[in-house]
C-alpha cells in the first residue's frame, strides 16, 4: 500500500510541474485568449492522464498484496497413518502438503517440512521402553516381569525434519528428498536417515519405503513404532513406476534385503484408486534370495547349513474405503515366507532342519475404522496380529513368537490446522510356541505441531 501511496503524491506533483513549464513556454509565443484556450485542453489532457494511471497504481498494489499472501506457507494437518514416518508408502517425488518453499543458485525449489514432537506413556505391563514392542513384551513367567510394569516414558525423539528438492528442466522431472529423525542408534536418541533419494522422471535411487508396504491401507495409531501386522522397512533400493491412467500406478524395484543375503529383493506394487476420492486398493508382492550363514552353537563351527539357500517370497493386499466423509475404512493382509524384515515384529526367516533349512510362514492382518466427529476431533479403532504356521525353537530364539494379536483405540484432536493432541489406549498379547503369554497394557499422550 505504501508504494500506491508515493505514486499518487508523485503524480499531482509532477503535473503541476509540467503544467507551469508548459504556461511559461506559452507566455512568450501566444495572446493571451490562445494561452487561455490551450490551457484548457492542457487541463483536460491532464485530467485524462491522472484518471488513466492512477487505477493502475491501485491494482499494483493489490497484485502486491496477492503476491505477498501466496509465498506465505500455512500449515495443514497430516493424518498419522499418511506420514512416511509411522507407515510404509512408496512416496513420489511429490512434495507434502506442508512447508517452506526457497530457491537454491542452481535454480532447484526447495521445500522444508516436517513437525516438533512429544510423548508420553504410561506402561502397566510389557515391553522395555516407549512405544510398541509387542514381540519382545516380558513373558508371564519371566523373573524380572516388575521391572517392566507400572513406569512412565517420555521423548522428543519423534521430531522429524524433511527437504523436498525439485529441479525444473524442460523434458525432464528431476527431484529429491532428504528426512531425518532423532530415533537411531542403539538409545534411539542421535540422528537418523529416513529417507535419502532421488528421482529421474519414472526412476527413484536411494533409500525409501519398501514397495512391499502400504500406508494407504494402514490405520491410523498414535504410537510411533506403528501397528501390529503391517510394515515400515525403509531401505536402498532402485525402483521404476508408471502412471497406466488417471487411477492406477505400479511400482517395480529391486531392494536391499537382509544382511546375508547375496542378490536384492525384488517387489513389486500396484495401486488403484476409487472414484470420486473414495479410497484405493492395493496389491504387492516380493520375492527374494534367503540364505542361512549359521555358526553350529555347539562347535562353533559351520553347521552343514552354513550357506543354504531357499527362495523367499510373499504376498499382500490392501484396501482404503470410504463409505462417507466422516468414516474411513483400512484392511491389510500379508503371506510370508522366509523374512523377518519388510513387516514390523517379525523374526526367525528360517528354522535350521538336517542338512538345509526351512524358511518360516506366517499371516499379517491389520483392520481399523476411524470416524470424524468434527473438523477437530477423530477417533481409531484398530485391530493388528501376526500368526506363524509353525513356530519351532532354535539355538538363537528359544522361545519363539507362535502368535501376537494387539487392539488401539485412540483420539485425535486439533484446536488449530498445524497442532495435534492424541491419547491412545493399547492392549496386545504375545503367545511363544510353548503356550507362555506376555501382555501389552499402555496409554500414550502426544502433542504435535507441524510446519
């Protein structure tokens, strides 16, 4: 507004310049009924001058005032369950909803996001430390089951820090993202990469979530370690994805595995989406090299075992539903045999059998309903288990996982679009293949604000 100010006191100014330049130039060359008659249509002329310039100042200052409005970058509410952080999407090079755009030399935008996090438990029984641990809670039938029963728990950790890149280049779509958080190391509590990619066109190289995973079909839970039955395995991989139309996208990739193995998993992911926004499906699948490199416990020697192979595979779809605005729908399902990483709680890919091994199968559920009330307030009611066909002890585990089933009711609140308040009940179960049970009993708080 300052600037239409400045030119409206310049502009009277200046024709009362230009209008006496014009009468001393006149007074020595014409009578004075020409000087009167020139004057008037000198005025008039003027008149149509102020009246043609000064609309346009003022609608400069209003594009001003536009323009000032549109680099202004206001915070929107992310569900839980659609951060990279809890679940397990493979994210496009698109950038999220939220954050600050810049420009870099090179001419790349740039664009910060991401949220300030606390949280805090109340643990009646299970596991050792914050957040979901339902595979390793203490067992009914452990000695030291007190030390982890009635205690509180409380971090920042969950903090997370994320820049999208995007280079625009005629022919080409050139980006990228770097995410960290402060849940790595064996304290979870230095700096951790989430994510670390880049992206040519169809063509993603670095370090994301699986193809394997689906956060679109998982529902939304408070606690960060994320739901029973689904996944977040976040590794290097290569992977292609094409648009087949304005609904359907698939995904294929070759991902690093576990540590022993010798070649890449190789996944492969399709996604549908319902008309009118009203949900999506999903359907993956991933094969891989399991190979056994396994000391015998006895000799310490190599086991006839010592570097089997077996081929690895698995198999899982999902569904996001929409029957109204207010209620979301969220069912998942995985088959797997031989892994104990791409899905969350898992353990012991294979059992040592004779001279080879046998890789190990289990099934991988998890349903939730979450239900708007308001603008503000929503709620989650969720369902996660994992059962193993056939669950067999081992040198290394000798109390294996036969069964872990784990139920959530949580509630969501925001006062305002960049702030989240959420309380969350748990109970889940643990059953070792010799029938000794654990329990997960917990409340959880969080506060969050996203920029």
């Amino acid at each position: 507004m300052s600037k239409v100010s400045s030119r409206k006191a310049f502009l009277p100014q200046g024709l009362a310049v230009a209008v006496a330049a014009l009468m001393m130039n006149s007074a020595h060359a014409m009578t004075e009924q020409q000087e009167l008659q020139q004057l008037r249509a000198e005025v008039k002329e003027l008149k149509a001058l102020i009246h043609q310039h000064l609309p346009q100042a003022s609608n400069q200052g209003q594009n001003t005032v536009a323009s000032s409005s549109a680099l202004q970058a206001t915070p929107q509410v992310v569900p839980l369950s659609q951060q990279s952080g809890n679940n397990a999407s493979p994210p496009a090079p698109a950038t999220p909803a939220t954050g600050l755009t810049a420009r870099t030399a090179n001419g790349a935008e740039v664009k910060l996001y991401g949220f300030v996090r606390g949280d805090a438990a109340y643990q009646f029984e299970g596991g050792r430390g914050i957040f979901n641990r339902i595979n390793t809670v203490t067992l009914d039938n452990a000695p030291d089951k007190e030390a982890t029963e009635d205690r509180f728990d409380a971090t920042a950790t969950t903090t997370r820090v994320g820049v999208d890149f995007k280079t625009p280049i005629q022919g080409a779509d050139i980006g990228g993202k770097v995410e960290v958080d402060f849940r790595g190391g064996s304290s979870n509590d230095t700096v951790r990469i989430r994510h670390a990619y880049l992206t040519y066109n169809d063509w993603l190289f670095g370090q994301t979530t699986s193809s394997f995973l689906s956060s679109e079909t998982t529902p939304e839970m408070l606690d960060f370690n994320a739901p029973l039955g689904i996944g977040t395995y976040r590794t290097p991989m290569v992977r292609y994805s094409h648009t087949l139309d304005a609904n359907t996208r698939y995904f294929l990739g070759l991902e690093k595995g576990n540590d022993d193995n010798r070649l890449p998993a190789a996944t492969a992911k399709i996604n549908h989406k319902f008309a009118d926004g009203a949900g999506v499906v999903t359907g993956r699948a991933l094969l891989q090299e399991v190979r056994a490199r396994a000391l015998n416990s006895t000799t310490n020697q190599p086991a006839p075992y010592f570097d089997e192979t077996e081929l690895g595979w698995g198999l899982a779809v999902g569904a996001n539903f929409k029957p109204t605005d207010q209620l979301t729908l969220n069912a998942d399902y995985s088959h797997v045999k031989g892994d104990d990483k791409f899905l969350l709680y898992t353990e012991n890919r294979y059992t040592p059998e004779g001279d080879g091994i046998e890789l190990n199968e289990f099934n991988a559920v998890s349903l939730g309903a979450t239900y708007k009330f308001t603008p503000q307030w929503r709620s989650t009611l969720g369902y996660g288990a994992i059962f193993y066909d056939d669950a067999k002890a081992t040198a290394a585990n000798k109390e294996p996982n036969e069964k872990l089933q784990q139920g959530w009711l949580n509630v969501m609140f925001n006062p305002v679009k960049p702030i989240t308040f959420g309380a969350e009940y748990v109970y889940g179960e643990r059953e070792t293949a010799a029938g000794v049970k654990g329990k997960d009993n917990r409340i959880g708080m969080m506060a969050k604000y996203d920029f």
